[in-house]
C-alpha cells in the first residue's frame, strides 16, 4: 500500500542535513593472471620484447579509468620454478617507472619449463581469488582473464598433469564471466592450447623471434582490455595476422631491450606515466 511505502521511505538512514545518502555504486572487478614463460628454450623471443609488461599495466590503468573498473594484476613468470611478481595488485597502484634492471629480474631467460604445475597452481589460485570476490561484489560485477604465453614444452612438472590442467581450465572456461588465452611459440597454438581444454579463439601463435614478444603483448594487452571493458576478449584476425609475420632478427650482440610503445629507443628503465 501507499503508507506501507512511505514508511519504508521514512526508515531509510538520512545525513545529518535530513537528505537521503546516495544509492551505492556497482563495483566492477577484473581479476587478471598474466604467466609468463622465461625458459632458455624461449631465450631468443625475451631478448627483446618481455618488457611489453610495462606498456601492459600502463594501457591497463588507462582502461581502469576509462571503463571505471578495477583491475587487478597477477603477474607470474616461470622456467623450473615459478615466481609470482604480483599478486592481487589494483593495477592503479602499479609504479609510473620500473627500472630496467627491476624488468630484468622478472623476466630474463633461465632454465627449464615448469608448465603443468605452474598452470594448475596458478589456475587454482585464480579462482579462489574469483570466488572471493563474487562473495564479496556479486557475480554480476566480477569476471577474469587468466593468460599465457610460453612455446609449451614441458620438461620439469611431476605434481600435476596435462588432462588434470585440462579439467580445470575447462572448468574455467565454462564460466562466461571468465576468460583463458594462451599464446605460444615454435608451435600451433591452437593444438597445443587444446590439449589444456582452451577455445580456440583464444589461442594464437606467436613468433619465436626476439621481435615476436612485441606485437604479442601488444594483443594480449588489447584483448585484456576488450574483457575488461565487457566485449570478447577472444584474439582478432588482425591480431592474428601481426603475430604471423616473420620478424627480422637482430644482428648478433645486439643489447637486450625493453619494448615499449612510446619510446623504442629507451635503455635503462620504462615510464609507465599516462
């Protein structure tokens, strides 16, 4: 009845100037895993372009402001062992300037490929970090990107296997608010994404150059953005065609580099400034 609503009106907590407060905002959540492989079987792709990280979070951060979502960053490299550089970190809270050597540390090429185990952990982890936050902010206003690049040869992993990967990705995927995107090198990455139970929409191979990292982070970047904005994260032809491309090598001794869009030149570090 009418007085039944009024009542209801008259119960609502006022401020102290008598006014009603202002109905809550939706939040809206990314949560974003980023595995990156820096096995010695991938060496040649790194010399050159796994700084495309940086250029990633600053065209995040762009994307949090532009789209007023939150996005937060799981960063993890591995080779025989897995690191996690970032974890749960709102990219807004990422630094404007990484030091070259910071870089560096996170992704020069080393040993061996821990693929498996580092997937199913980090899979795992990915959805507990979902769950979380569907509890906390509701399915509605939470969704994920969980996403790969290596040339997924496994040679280390003894905790875990590809079908049990495979059953939880799959899982994953079976989620619309939830997205997995793998990229590899010196293969299909459609087949060797299959075997992990990923769409093949979202595999796309990659060149196994040291040229190869940079139109790679370029598309994951945008296709990170395209989830978090609500569209189909999945790769595009355009995409698909830059990442075919043969890349010309450098000249032998030529110094490792960090990739970023605004200055190709830059040596020591990378400004992450808007």
């Amino acid at each position: 009845s009418q007085n039944t609503k009024l009542a209801c009106l008259n119960s609502v907590k006022r401020t102290k100037d008598g006014k009603r407060p202002p109905t809550p905002v939706e939040k809206k959540i990314v949560d974003v895993t980023k595995l990156v492989d820096r096995s010695g079987s991938v060496a040649i792709m790194s010399s050159t372009g796994y700084g495309g990280m940086p250029q990633f979070i600053k065209d995040q951060k762009k994307t949090s402001k532009d789209e007023n979502v939150e996005i937060r960053i799981t960063f993890t490299t591995f080779d025989g062992a897995a690191t996690t550089w970032y974890e749960d970190k709102d990219v807004n809270t990422f630094p404007d300037f990484i030091a070259a050597d910071v870089m560096h540390q996170m992704v020069c090429p080393r040993g061996a490929t821990l693929l498996v185990d580092t997937l199913m952990d980090a899979a795992v982890a990915s959805s507990r970090r979902y769950n979380a936050l569907v509890d906390k902010y509701g399915e509605d206003n939470v969704s994920s990107i969980f996403f790969v690049w290596t040339d997924g040869d496994d040679n280390q992993s003894h905790r875990w296997t590809t079908p049990d990967v495979n059953r939880v990705l799959a899982e994953i995927q079976e989620n619309p608010k939830r997205t997995v995107l793998w990229t590899a090198a010196n293969q299909d990455a459609m087949k060797s994404g299959a075997k992990f139970g990923i769409a093949a929409a979202n595999c796309m191979t990659t060149q196994a150059t040291p040229l190869g990292a940079a139109p790679m982070y370029r598309a994951c970047s945008a296709a990170v953005t395209r989830g978090c904005s609500g569209g189909n994260a999945a790769f595009t032809p355009q995409e698909r065609a830059a990442n075919s491309r043969a890349a010309t090598m450098p000249a032998a001794g030529t110094p490792c580099l960090l990739y970023t869009s605004d200055a190709a030149d830059e040596r020591s570090s990378v400004d992450l400034g808007g």
